[in-house]
C-alpha cells in the first residue's frame, strides 16, 4: 500500500491544503454549537458574528504576526513589499499564541468600539477554541508539520517522502497527543457551558492550556521553535499567560464577591 | 454599511477565487462582515446587508481556507529560507 500524506485534498480541480480543511471543519462545528448557546440563552447572534469576525481577524494577525517576529532573522525584510516574496510570506506559517494574544486583544478593541457584553460570549463560548486548535493539530498530523522528537515506543509514526516530516524516522505523534488534550479540554469547557458554570471558563482554559503547551513543547523536533534563553518562545508566553490567568482569576473572583454583596 | 458591506463582500470573494495575498482578501472580507452584521443588528430585514453578510463570509474563507496552511506553509518555508 503506497503511503502517502495528505498535505492536499483535491477539490473541484483544486488542491486545497488539508490544515485549512480541518481548520474549517473546526470552525463550522465549533459554530454550531455556539449557536445552540446562543438561542438558549437568549444572545445576539450578530453580536456573536460580529465578536467573531473581530477574533478571527486578531488571531490571523497576530499568529502571522509572532512568526514572522519569530523568523525575522531569517526574512529578507528589504524584499517584504515584492509581491511574490510578500505571497510565500503569508502562506510561510503561523504562531498559535501569537494568534490567541492577537485574538484577545480583539475581544477587548471590539468591547470599546461596539459595546458588546464580550466577557458573556467569551466565557459561554469558551470551549470554541481548543476546539478548533484540535482540529487544526490533526490537520498537522496529516500533512506532517510540527511533527515529535525521534522515538520508537508505542505509537510512534513513520512519514513519508512527500510531507514536512523527516521522512523514514520514527517520531511521536505530538500531534495526535496534543488534538486528544485540546479536544478534552474543549469538552470540558463545553460541559461547564452547558451547566451554566462558566464563570471561570477562560481562566481555566488559559492555565490549563498554557501548562499542556509548556510540557508539551518538550516533545516537539521541528525546526523553528524561537528559543530565548533556556525556553522556546512559546514557553515564555505559556509562563506570562499563567501569570495573567492568575490575574484574571483574581480579578473575576472581585467581581463576583462585588456582585453578591450589592 | 450594507452596501459597503456588500461591496467588500463581492472583492473578498473575487479575491479568494482569482488573486494572491488572500489575508488581504481575508481582512477585506472581515470588514465586511463585521459591517454587514452590524446593519443587520439594527435592521434585521435588511436584505443588502445579508447578501454583503453572506458574501463576505464566503469571501473570507475562500480567502483563509487556500492561504492559511500549516503545512503548505512548510513548502513556503522552504523556498524563503
């Protein structure tokens, strides 16, 4: 049997890159559900569009703009306007943190400009981002980027010629290890939602997120990783979001204690 | 807003389907979402800004779904570095 990733699927006469089609399969039904929410507890469903299109623009900014900080060594930043180097620039990877503080910071500049109850839909809606990270990491997985360290036990893969991976060196499925834990937090998150206990989904996400990561980085042999110091770029941010959770945290247990002694 | 929203709309999802550098055609294609949704808010009957909504979604995941790739980007990596 002819092994073979599936970096593309081909349709219609087109080949469209495999990442994207999980990335979209992700979202689709990550917004099915945050419909469901949003007729139970009676929210506004453009509100919910409009905060969306907000963190979609912020997260591809930001994810686009921490690689390209990442790999600013590397880039030809006098060639950055060529209209052809501009293309594979764009197309030449993203940063998933840079994507989630691009995202957050949205949230907050469409608070200001809209006046949307945003902290409503982000704690309800929570789950929708791990969600969709799970998908995108088995979208890794298929086409073979941020791959595992070389390893040989139980369930190890082997890639072919055609994919990112080192082809013919047995590696561990980081990616299928880290879509199972995002997927397990997104379904615990959706069960607090669906209890009405969301009033710390975010902070749970962001401590329990930023420490999978931190461990999880430690499995992970692409290239590219951005080191400062003893810990990768996304080690660092993974500590500063742990501060910032604990910050959150705090200031999200004032508001309730506020809340009930009016 | 709405015929704003429908304009961008129609570029964003011209833009996904014929020109490169899509995540401008996907920002583009933002813009319009977040106009055509606020019209709607205020005016749900509003025919043009649902079309300008639903193009510009369209648009925008034409636009992210060939550009947004992170394996597809590896080829990419390759050629830049």
């Amino acid at each position: 049997m002819e092994e073979r990733m599936h970096l593309y699927i081909e349709f219609l006469g087109r080949e469209i890159p495999t990442y994207s089609v999980m990335i979209l399969l992700g979202g689709i039904t990550a917004n099915l559900l945050a419909l469901y929410f949003v007729k139970r507890d009676h929210l506004n469903l453009y509100d919910m569009i409009i905060l969306e299109a907000y963190i979609v623009l912020g997260g591809a900014l930001g994810a686009k703009g921490l690689f390209l900080w990442v790999n600013r060594d590397r880039i030809d930043w006098s060639r950055f306007f060529e209209p052809e180097y501009f293309d594979l620039l764009m197309k030449a990877g993203l940063v998933f943190y840079g994507g989630l503080l691009g995202g957050l910071f949205m949230v907050f500049l469409c608070k200001i400009i809209h006046h949307i109850e945003v902290e409503r839909y982000v704690r309800t809606l929570c789950f929708s981002i791990p969600w969709v990270h799970a998908f995108g990491r088995v979208g890794c997985f298929m086409a073979g980027c941020c791959y595992g360290i070389p390893y040989s036990g139980p369930g190890a893969v082997v890639f072919p010629e055609d994919c990112y991976a080192p082809a013919g060196i047995s590696l561990f499925p980081i990616q299928l290890l880290e879509a199972g834990c995002l997927m397990l937090l997104a379904l615990f998150l959706l069960y607090l939602s669906i209890r009405g206990k969301y009033t710390y989904t975010l902070e749970v996400y962001l401590v329990l997120y930023a420490v999978l990561r931190f461990f999880l980085e430690e499995l992970r042999y692409d290239s590219d990783r951005g080191y400062m110091g003893p810990f990768s770029t996304s080690q660092w941010i993974s500590i500063i979001l742990l501060i910032l959770s604990a910050y959150l945290f705090w200031k999200q247990k004032r508001v309730q204690i506020e809340t009930k002694n009016i | 807003m709405a015929v704003a929203s429908l304009v961008l709309g129609i570029i964003s999802t011209i833009w996904g389907v014929i020109l490169p550098s899509k995540i401008i055609g996907a920002i583009i294609g933002i813009v319009g979402i977040v106009l055509g949704a606020v019209v709607k808010k205020n005016d749900p009957s509003n025919g043009m800004a649902t079309a300008g909504l639903v193009l510009s979604v369209i648009g925008t995941v034409l636009c992210l779904i060939i550009s947004v790739a992170c394996a597809a980007a590896c080829g990419a990596c390759g050629a830049l570095f």
